[in-house]
C-alpha cells in the first residue's frame, strides 16, 4: 500500500495598512479512489473442526440440527441412542 502526502500551498499576499485581508482560497482536495479491501481466507483442519463439534454445547447441536445440519443431527441421533442404551 501506497501513501501520499497531501498538500497545498496557499500563495502569501503583502498586506498595506489600507487593504484588507484576502480570503485564502480553499485548497481543493481530490477524492482518494476507494482502496480495495484485502480478503483473506482461512481453513479449518478436519482436526480442528472435530474438536470445535466435540466443544459445542447440546444446546448449539439442537439448533444446529433444527436448522437442518446434518451432522448435528446425526450428532443428536447418536446421544440418543447413547442414552437408550443405558
């Protein structure tokens, strides 16, 4: 990334006792394009994402499952049967 220093120089003028002080004309700035924002992409191991399931609450998993997820699904399908077992 680039960076630029912006500036403008405002012309002096002699002042005599009689004149009155000019205005300063406006510096004109110009719109800076709008820079593109960098994307990063990032991966999950299989390993990874086996311990973030392994971590999720049952309350996640029963949200999850609602919303369709397979694998949280399949998830709930197991303790289930877990707990039929007993």
């Amino acid at each position: 990334m680039m960076i630029a220093s912006v500036s403008a120089q405002v012309p002096q003028t002699a002042l005599t006792a009689d004149a009155a002080p000019a205005a300063a004309p406006q510096p004109q700035t110009q719109a800076q394009p709008a820079q593109p924002v960098a994307q990063e992409k990032v991966t999950i191991s299989s390993a990874a994402r086996a311990l973030q399931e392994l971590a999720e609450t049952a309350t996640q998993t029963a949200k999850e499952a609602q919303g369709g997820d397979r694998q949280a699904q399949r998830k709930l399908a197991a303790e289930e049967a877990r707990r039929a077992a007993r």
